[in-house]
C-alpha cells in the first residue's frame, strides 16, 4: 500500500532518480500530515488529505525544510486507508488518478515577515482591526480576549475568561466582537474597542471557529460543517458540509472570511483550506510547513489566520507559537 522504492522497479536512468525523489517528497509529506490523524481514528478526513497531499506532492519537488526530526516515523502500511490513486507505481500516475485537473489549488507559504509572538498564548482566534490584533486564547483557567501589536507582539489589554470556559474563535462584526467557546455552548460580545461585556448568547455545538463575511457570521464545531448565523441573534441561518475531493473534512479550526473564500486551518495539520461556502468545496490547499513550527509541546499547532487588507496579505501564528508570520499564500512550485 504506502509507497516506496520498490514501487520504482522498471523505472530507470534519470527518470528514475527523478521519480525516486518526488516519492520520498510524498512520503516525507504525506507521513508528516497524517500521523497524528491516523491515531484519532478520523480515516474519512485523513483519506481525503492524503487524496490531496498526494495531489499537491508532485510539484513539491523544491520544498524547502523538511527534517527528519519532524518525522518521526513511517504509519504502518496496514493503517494507510485505502484511496484511489495511492496504490499506484509512481508518483505521477498516484497524482494523477487521485484528483482531477483544478480541482484543488496547490499553495505554500511565502513568507513576507516574521514577528514576535506571546509564546503562552494558546491562540484560538485571530483578526486584524484597525492596525491591532484581537486574539482570542484558550485553556481553561487561561483564556482571554485580547488587543495585541502586531509588530511587537506586546499585549496592549487582556480581559481575561471566567475559568470555566475555554475560549475559542473570535470574529468582529462592525464595532462588536464576537468570541466562540469550546464546549461551554457561550458566545460572548464585546465592544471591539474597549472589550467591554456587551452580552452572551448560547448555541448547541462544539464552538470552534469563526469569521464574518460581511453579511453573516461562519462558524466551524470540530464537524465538517460549516453553520452560518445572524451576526445580531445568533442565530442558525443555514449550513453546509465542506468536502475535499468529494469526502468531508473534519477539524476545521480557525477561520478567515476573505473575499468571499473562507480559510482554514485544519487541527493537528500544517494545512490551510481554501473553502468556497456557496458549496463547501474546498478549491485550494496551503501547506505551511514551512513556518518554522515549534515541535513541543504537542498541543503547539497551527492556529490563527488573519487578512490584512492594507498589505493584500495574511498573518498566520499557532498555539503557543513564539512567531507571527506575514505571508502569501502562493502557487505550489512545479519544478
Ligand atoms: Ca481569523
């Protein structure tokens, strides 16, 4: 099942060297992305990244880190789920079975800049209003809401959280923000420029993710659902399941509503999804694994993404991550 260079045999001169490093890329990659889904027992979703990993790995062929200290081992073949195309001989022919032409946009990072981050911050939701931050951090005991400098990284204010509640996704809606909690079923508002309390509002699901795209509120509970509410009431106004490649994807975490496209970042996974919420398609996939992340504590993801329209570019930092990036998300390379 899992590729190796066995699967090269009868493939020879350069063309086999060529193959041979675009397999052990895929492996690389593909064992990074999923280990740690493998062992939450999520095989719809992982299957339907490594569909899209697969796809994405072949034009990968210049990715720029990759140490073996983040891999730290090679799943068992016998737990690879089985997806089309991934059984094949080569890379290309994998690539080219699992997922048709345009599909899916294969992207990287470019990073532009690189700033200081609260390295105790457990980031849950992250925008950029006015020239500051408005982060939302998590744990219980430790959450907050907070206003934080984007080139320094100095928290400016910090209200912190009743201890009880887990703070998640934040998003602002005019002169409100709006901040998700875990599973303490509470919304909060508050006034975006003094995080005053304005009120609280209770919702049924898991409370992940959440951005504004203008006219209504986009939020994500862990399932692959994306559920829109009335950014006043709160509201359920509708939903929709995101699929990538035709299977849902779970453990869709922080969110950014950016013209009329939602981002976001997939828990546990250094992958960024692009998510048309006219159909829950996902029509692009950014690998950030270039960002140097840090390896511990494990909890220590990617998390946070937040569009700065002044510059046409997005901020992008984790849980308990000492960076704050600028970046691009830019085509894949194909070379
Ligand atoms: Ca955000």
């Amino acid at each position: 099942m899992w590729m190796n260079s066995a699967n090269l045999a009868g493939v020879g001169g350069s063309h086999r060297i060529e193959v041979q490093r675009k397999v052990e890329f895929l492996r690389h990659t593909v064992a990074v992305q999923v280990l740690s889904l493998f062992r939450r027992h999520r095989p719809v979703m992982v299957a339907a990244i490594l569909v899209a990993v697969l796809a994405t790995g072949c034009s990968g062929g210049t990715r720029p880190t990759l140490t073996d200290e983040r891999l730290v081992e090679t799943p068992d073949s016998a737990a690879v789920p089985t997806v089309a195309g991934a059984t094949a001989g080569t890379a290309e022919e994998s690539a080219g079975t699992a997922l048709g032409p345009g599909e899916v946009e294969a992207l990287v990072v470019e990073v532009l800049e690189t700033f200081p981050h609260d390295a105790t911050a457990s980031t849950q939701g992250l925008e950029l209003h006015n020239g500051v931050f408005l982060e939302s951090t998590g744990l219980y005991g430790r959450s907050d809401i907070r206003r934080v400098d984007p080139a320094t990284g100095s928290v400016l204010q910090s209200v912190p959280i009743d201890e009880q509640f887990f703070a998640e996704g934040l998003t602002r809606v005019d002169d409100q923000v709006i901040q998700l909690t875990w599973r303490e079923n509470t919304a909060f508002y508050w006034d975006a420029a003094t995080l005053e309390r304005i009120k609280e509002v209770s919702y049924a699901s898991d409370g992940w993710g959440l951005c504004y795209d203008g006219s209504r509120l986009i939020m994500t509970d862990g399932t692959p659902q994306l559920t829109f509410r009335d950014p006043m009431t709160f509201d359920e106004t509708g939903r929709i399941p995101v699929t990538l490649n035709g299977q849902e994807v779970y453990n869709l975490n922080e969110l950014e509503c950016v013209n009329g496209m939602v981002w976001a970042n997939i828990w546990q996974t250094e992958l960024i999804a692009r998510i048309d919420p006219a159909t829950g398609v996902v029509t692009g996939l950014v690998d950030a694994i270039a960002l140097d992340a840090p390896t511990e504590p494990e909890n220590a993801v990617l998390n946070g993404i937040a569009w700065d329209a002044s510059t046409q570019s997005f901020y992008v930092t984790g849980k308990l991550w000492p960076n704050m990036y600028r970046v691009n998300f830019v085509p894949a390379p194909t070379g």
